[in-house]
C-alpha cells in the first residue's frame, strides 16, 4: 500500500462537497479515498497508459538484441537469477 505523505487543498462549494460526502458514504469510503481515485481515474489514467507503453515499446527493443533470446533452461536461469540478485544481502558490509 503506498503511503501519502502530501497533502492537497481544495475548496468546493456546499454543493459540490455534500455531493462529494454523499458519494463517500454510499461507497463506504473517506472523502480523501473517493477524491484519490477519481484523480487517479481521471488525471493519472493516461500518465500511467503512456509509461505502460513506454515500457512494452523498450521491451520490444530488448527482444530484437541477440542477448535477448530466452533461456535454455529457465530453471537453472531463475536459480541463477535469483542467486544474484541476493548475493551480497544481509552482509555486514
């Protein structure tokens, strides 16, 4: 769960936040947690569109490079894998 450490303020008028109230209670949720996900919905959705195709657009490019082809046997690259990328933790470096 991300943890929010900022804070926005908005003014609304009586209506808008007796509306806002309103959609809280009958989704059973803090007016803070409606607001953050319509931001999401609204704001952020196409943010998080262009990075998710950002992001299979690099890995299309990765697959075209010769390093990219996959393992002969994954279970030994996944054990080997796995072995790096925790070498090194819980030392007392």
């Amino acid at each position: 769960m991300s943890r929010y450490t900022k804070k926005v303020q908005v003014a609304l008028t009586e209506e808008q936040y007796r509306d806002l109230s309103s959609i809280a209670a009958r989704e059973h949720k803090k007016i803070g947690v409606v607001v953050r996900e319509a931001l999401e919905q609204t704001c952020f959705a196409a943010q998080q569109r262009q990075r998710i195709r950002q992001a299979a657009s690099e890995l299309l490019e990765l697959a075209k490079t010769a390093d990219a082809a996959p393992p002969a046997d994954y279970q030994k690259w996944e054990e080997e894998y796995s072995r790096l990328k925790w070498a090194g933790h819980g030392s007392d470096e």
